[in-house]
C-alpha cells in the first residue's frame, strides 16, 4: 500500500501538485532531527521568512489558494527543525482580533489565498479557503479598515452564493 501511495505522490508531483508532497512531509520530517536542508529539499523555498528573539527562524510554506494548509516551520539556531504546524486552523482563526496588522495576521494563519478590495466598505479583505468539520469548503475572512488593521473577521460556505 505504501509503494501505491508513494507512486500516485511521484505522479502527483511530476503535475504539480505540491499536497502529496505535503502529506508526505508532515510524516518524515521529525521535530528535533530534521535539519533545515531536509526542510527545503521537502517543502521547497519558504514564502516567508521571520527571524525569532530567541535566535530561531519562522519559515512559512504557502499552500494557497490551491490548497487548503499553510505551515510553519521552525528552525533552531542550530539548524535543527523545531516545529512545523499547519496554520489554517479554527484554533488560529480565533487568535485574529480587531486591531492586528496585517504581519500579525499573516504570522498566524500564513499567505491568504485571495487579497479582495471592496471600496464601497473600504475594506481590505484577505480570504484563506478550508474544510469545516462536515467537510463543507469554508473561507476564513479578515476584514482590514482604512487604517491597515482588523475591523472584522467573517466566515462564509462556498457552496452558498
């Protein structure tokens, strides 16, 4: 079964599709073990990047708008993986509050899939796709006012219009 699976992830791979790769990561990547070249040979090139007090570094591998993760990979000073979490997340959606900037919101839950403008609201609003525990495709809304911060957040159904 595990050969099956890794040749339908090569196929995958070979077009393109980054979430087998992904789903294969997440299990052979080891907190602790895992050095930051076995980090990039996995995930590739990070999207971001933020430097820790504690010396350490954030890398941030987008996923969107095709997929449904983003992950945080934390590497040690000493170039030793020390986490990766997938950050698209109802624990992180509840972290975003009114007032937080957009580094703040994009630290917790990774680049949005979508960045709309409606003008008429003057609002920026940036949109990362999910499933919800009835496996609905959901989309997380935060809501930036005029001052570059959080007014609101919003969720809304896919298949509703």
């Amino acid at each position: 079964m595990k050969r099956l699976l890794l040749k339908l992830c090569g196929l995958l791979a070979a077009l393109g599709l980054t979430g087998c790769n992904d789903y294969l990561a997440e299990r052979e990547l080891k907190p602790g073990i895992s050095t930051a070249a076995e980090v990039r040979d996995r995930l590739g090139a990070p999207t971001m990047e933020w430097r820790n007090d504690d010396g350490s570094v954030t890398w941030e591998f987008a996923r969107t708008p095709e997929g449904l993760r983003n992950y945080m990979v934390t590497i040690g000073k000493d170039n030793i993986m020390q986490s990766m979490q997938q950050v698209i997340t109802q624990e992180n959606f509840a972290r975003i509050q009114a007032g937080m900037n957009h580094d703040q919101v994009r630290r917790i839950l990774g680049k949005p899939g979508r960045i709309m403008q409606l003008h008429i609201k003057q609002q920026e609003v940036w949109d990362w796709m999910y499933v919800d525990e009835t496996r609905h495709e959901m989309h997380f809304n935060v809501h930036f006012g005029p001052d570059g911060n959080v007014a609101e957040t919003s969720k809304s159904d896919e298949t509703k219009g």
